[in-house]
C-alpha cells in the first residue's frame, strides 16, 4: 500500500472506484473495513509519511 486509496490487504473493501464511505476516518485510524493490527499500522506509516512530507502520491 503506497496510496491511502490503495487496499491495505484482500479483506479490504474500498477501491479507488468504490472508496469506504468513511474515506477519510478509514485513511487515519482504519481500516474500517476490517480490524487488522498489521493493516492498522500499515496505515499509520502512510499517515505519517504524509505528515513528514516524504515521497508520496495522494491519489
């Protein structure tokens, strides 16, 4: 996972098409979907790339 719209895993159910209704809440305290420690921290990285501006692509 290298994009908040990207799954964080296959039990994820959002897309970039078909995105979680809770898009935003799912991106930062997710996933919403699922509970998943591992995914959860996936997430927090992402979260925190973004927060320390390193390359990333929000879309």
């Amino acid at each position: 996972m290298e994009r908040f719209v990207d799954p964080c895993c296959e039990k994820c159910t959002h897309t970039k098409i078909t995105p979680c209704k809770d898009f935003v809440e799912c991106c930062l305290e997710g996933p919403i979907c699922h509970k998943d420690q591992s995914c959860k921290e996936k997430r927090m990285e992402l979260v925190n790339k973004v927060r320390l501006h390193e390359n990333f692509v929000v879309y």
